[in-house]
C-alpha cells in the first residue's frame, strides 16, 4: 500500500489558508455594506457659518452678511504705544578702554552686563571710570553698545 503524499503539517496549512481566504471575503461584504449604508454625498457635506462653526445645514443666501472692515481684524499682538526714544538710553561705567586698539567695555548699571563698545559707537572720548549713556544693538556676537556719550 502506497503511503500518503499529503502530511499533517500541508492539511494544517491548507486549512488555514481557506481559512484566511473566508475571513477576508466576509470582511470585503461587511465593508462593501457598510459602503451603501453610507448613504449619499448630500449626507456627507459639511457647511462652515460665518462665525466659523460647522453645520449640516446650508447658508440661507437671502441672508445679508455683515461687512468687516480690514483694519479691525487683531491678530495675536495688541496694539501698544509707541517707545520712547529716551527709555532706550542705558546708563553705565566705562570698566576697560583701550584707546590704541579702539574697543572696551561698559557695565550696565542696572543689568550688571558687560557690554562690548568700538570706537566707532563713540560720540565723545571716553576713558576708563567715566559715567556714560548709551543704547545696545545685537551683533552677531553679542549686545554691542553704539552711541555712546559723556553722562552730564
């Protein structure tokens, strides 16, 4: 008698692939009745009212819209008044100067920062130790002090 070509392990796996097959034909009607219970595209449209709310309904046209002007629009910034120049002004001690290379530094008064100063921010020629005012431009390396002049 001749043995079997067909083993346990090859049935098992052929079950299972019928198996598969089954499930996935049952998932493709479900989703297929799911499809016509949809309904139509009326059904599916989504309608935005004129404070931005979602709604089923359409926009009745004979209703006026109101008309909103450009400038009343505010958009995340307030509006604030303008800066004073004279706020600006920084007040503060020449620590270094070094009048053969041109550069030094001043020390805030308030912040306690060490600001950078080139000659060419000067007004009036300062020395080590003299009360001055100033403002602050940012450089690419840093606070740099431009329009520096003597304290009265």
């Amino acid at each position: 008698m001749a043995k079997s070509k067909e083993t346990f392990n090859k049935k098992e796996k052929e079950k299972k692939r019928l198996r598969k097959k089954k499930e996935k034909e049952e998932k493709k009607e479900v989703r297929k009745s799911n499809s016509n219970k949809g309904g139509d595209l009326d059904d599916m449209i989504a309608y935005v009212d004129e404070d931005g709310n979602i709604t089923s309904t359409p926009p009745d046209p004979t209703v006026k819209k109101k008309k909103i002007e450009l400038e009343d629009i505010e958009v995340s910034v307030s509006k604030q008044a303008p800066i004073d120049p004279e706020d600006l002004r920084r007040k503060g001690k020449v620590t270094f100067f070094n009048e053969s290379k041109g550069y030094g530094f001043i020390k805030d008064l308030e912040s306690q920062d060490s600001i950078f100063v080139h000659v060419k921010g000067l007004v009036d020629d300062v020395r080590e130790n003299d009360q001055v005012t100033f403002e602050t431009e940012k450089t690419p390396k840093g606070l740099s002090a431009i329009d520096v002049k003597l304290a009265v």
